[in-house]
C-alpha cells in the first residue's frame, strides 16, 4: 500500500448500519411532519363528525310529526246553509268558520273516550295546529258531497304538542310559556295512550310550501326544492356551454398574446371575488335594468351561472392541459385538422375533468345564499311555481335561502325545520358529487 492510498489516521469513518446526529435529525423532523398531518386530518374529522352530529340531532326530528286523528262531523248547516254544493257558495266559508267545527268535535271525541282533564274547549282546540282548518277547507271545496258526514280526519297537532313528544318542550317549560300549559301536555300523553296522537314520518315536511311563522309543524320545503332544481337548470343549460366554449377557444385557437392573458388573469379574479358582489350585480342588471321579476328562478340562475362560469372555465381548462401533446401531434401528423384534432381526439379524453368541474360548480351554487338575497329571493312564497318555461318567471325561493328565512324566526320549532333544511340539502350535495365521481371513474382513460 502506497501513501497515496493509505487512509488518513484523521479522516472520520462512517458506517450505513449507524445513524449519524444529521441522520436522526432528519428523521426526527419527518415524524414530526407526518404526526402534524395526522392531527391536522384528526382535527378536521373531529370537526366533520361535530358538525354533522350536531345537525343530524337538531334536524332528524323534523322529518317526523304528530298528528291527531279523530271523528270530525261536517255539518250542512254551517258549511253549505244553501245545500247547493256549489263550491263558490260554499268557499264563501272561510278558515274561521271550520275552526269551531274541528274543535268542537275534537272535544266531543276526548269527552267519548273519558278522559278526564280540567282543560276548557278552548283550550284543548288550541291543541290542533292552526293548519288544520285550511287543510279541512280546502278537502271539503274539492269534495263538496262529502258535507253533511262524519268522516275520520288525520291533522296536525301543535308546534308545542309536537315538540313535547320530541324532547324540545317540557312540563318545566310549559308553565312559563304562554302558547302551551301542563295540563295540555297532560291532555297529549293520555290522547297518546290512547291512540289518537302518534308522531310518525311526514312526507310533507319535503313536499309541502312553507309555512308562516305561528304555524312551524306545516311548514316544508316543497317550494324550495322546486325552485333551486329550476335555478339549477337554468345554470347547466347557460354555464355548461358557455364555459365549455371559452376554455376550448382559449386553451386551443387563441394567439398567447397581451389580450388574452388580461382575460385569463380576470377569469382567475372572477373566481376569487364574493359571491354577494354577483348579487348585487343581478340585482342592477337583471332587475332594475332588464326588469325581470323579482325572486324568480330565472334571475337567481343568470346570478348562479356569473358566479359559476369562471369555475367550469378553470377546470375545464385544466382538464383540456392535462391531454397530453402527443394526441394533438398524432391527431395533425395523420392530416387532421385543428378543430377535428381537438373535437375528436381532445375533447373526448377531457371529458371526466370537465363533468367533474361543471358538477362542483354547480354544487357550489346549489349552496349559495348571499346573492339570491339581494335578488329578493327571501320572501315568503306559498304557491308552487307552474312548469317549465312559465315556472322560471313565478316566485320561488331556494333550499340555503329558506334556511335563513326559518333562522329568523322567534319559534324554537324553525330552528329544527332549519336543521332538516341543512339535512336535505347536504343529501342534495352528496348526490352531485357522488355522480361526479362516478363520471370521472366512467370516462377517465390512462395514457
């Protein structure tokens, strides 16, 4: 061994079966990076699982309701004195003139059973909601032979009668709330004992129009659903082609120059900006210059589709980058040309990104609330909007903006309907982006 090869007696020797300071220092800082991300996604299903448990208990009980049902006797007397049957004579009979009927024989039917209580006729007719008298009405004006008979009826009971059944009022409660007494509640247990109350799924809560504020147990969303699912037509049909187009021309025909890359930063700022700014720019446009109708579905989907747009456009532009150059080249080198290079061959491997963009698009709208209250879509509306295309001009409201309405208002019973509200439109959310990926999963090809 020469002195050219032989190990220096001062040269420091390592061994890879050892680890040296740097090497556990380094290994030290990639479990503390790893235990980070792992509290950060603790903390962040913590906080899902908070979440949903809090709305799954607010909300479940709402799509379940108390009813009553007991013998009512139509009499000729007082809803048709002619004995024509004539609806227009007898709709001359308003809710006033139904309810001392329900209630005199709802306390007819508890004396029948003997149940005994120190309740007034009064107060036990309190006990049904204040829904049922229209509900009767309008039964009786669509059937007027009926007049006359005893029939059996089931109607609602109460907000407070429904609410002590499901945990919210109790006897406590009770004796400092002047719509409901203890001994109503008394009145309730025994009635249920008996058969006559059962609280049981009500479809109506997801069928049914809204309600107003002293009657929370007959409000529902059927209104709602209608005019958020012809919102949402409205925005497939203008976003979807729209967005599509502008990134196909974009990303594949237009020159790079000064005038495009404005558009593309004002696409990507248009992303960012509030959406309560496209509320106000609906309402100066679409309302105050073009005069469309306040709270119609046409306007609350030209607001959606601005908002939406600059979100299909990136995804869809991504979508059309991420196919690789090869295809165009291959496309062209066979004697294609542009427009068929991309129609054919682009377009069509593109095709997962862009569904999955436009359905996220159209979930982020489906939950916007901000803009659809500037454009007055807050009012309260009973009557369902007529088919489509008249459908789209009627007032409507939508699922988060009737979600606030029912925040608003002072009955702790709106607060459950407003958590069934959420329930249902987080089902709707899980839908579409169910779907989405199941598209992507369908069409997505590898290269």
């Amino acid at each position: 061994m020469s002195d050219a090869t032989a190990p220096s007696p001062t040269a420091p020797t390592s061994s890879l079966l050892k680890q040296d300071d740097r090497t556990r220092r380094r290994n030290r800082a990639e479990t503390r990076f790893r235990a980070y991300g792992m509290a950060a996604v603790i903390v962040g299903i913590l906080a899902l699982v908070l979440l949903l448990t809090s709305i799954l208990s607010n909300g479940l009980s709402s799509f379940r309701q108390t009813f009553i049902t007991f013998p009512v006797t139509l009499a000729e007397e007082r809803l048709d004195p002619q004995g024509n049957r004539n609806p227009e004579e007898m709709a001359r009979v308003t809710t006033f003139g139904y309810a001392p009927l329900l209630g005199q024989s709802f306390v007819e039917h508890v004396q029948s059973m003997g149940i005994e209580t120190d309740l007034g006729p009064r107060e036990m007719a309190a006990m049904i909601s204040d829904e049922a008298p229209g509900q009767l009405r309008a039964m009786v004006l669509a059937n007027p032979d009926i007049v006359g008979e005893t029939i059996t009826l089931e109607l609602l009971a109460g907000g407070r009668i429904d609410g002590f059944f499901k945990g919210r009022v109790t006897m406590a409660s009770a004796e400092r709330d002047n719509n409901v007494s203890p001994e109503q509640l008394l009145l309730a247990e025994a009635l249920r004992e008996q058969g006559v109350m059962d609280t049981r799924f009500n479809w109506d809560f997801i069928t049914a129009p809204d309600a107003s504020g002293q009657r929370p147990e007959a409000a529902g969303l059927g209104v709602a659903i209608l005019g958020s699912f012809y919102m949402m037509i409205v925005v497939l049909v203008l976003a979807l082609p729209i967005g599509v187009a502008a990134s196909i021309y974009l990303e594949e025909f237009a020159p790079k120059n000064r005038f495009t890359d404005l558009i593309e930063v004002n696409i990507s700022n248009l992303a960012a900006v509030p959406s309560i700014v496209f509320g106000i720019l609906g309402l100066a446009i679409f309302i105050n210059f073009a005069g469309l109708p306040q709270s119609a579905p046409i306007v609350g989907g030209l607001v959606l589709t601005l908002m939406t747009l600059p979100t299909i456009i990136i995804a869809t532009r991504a979508s059309l980058r991420a196919v690789p150059p090869s295809i165009r080249s291959a496309a062209l080198g066979l004697g294609a040309s542009k427009m068929q290079s991309v129609f054919h061959h682009v377009l069509p491997l593109a095709a997962p990104g862009i569904l999955t963009g436009t359905i996220i698009g159209l979930a982020q709208a489906l939950g916007e609330t901000a803009p659809l209250l500037l454009i007055g879509m807050v009012a309260f509306v009973r009557e369902y909007p007529s088919a489509p295309p008249d459908g789209f001009f009627d007032p409507a409201s939508a699922l988060p903006v009737q979600v606030y309405n029912w925040t608003q208002r002072s009955d702790p019973a709106f607060v459950e309907r407003a958590s069934g509200a959420i329930i249902v439109l987080l089902v709707f959310l899980i839908f579409m982006n169910a779907v989405a990926i199941l598209l992507r999963r369908r069409f997505e090809r590898r290269w």
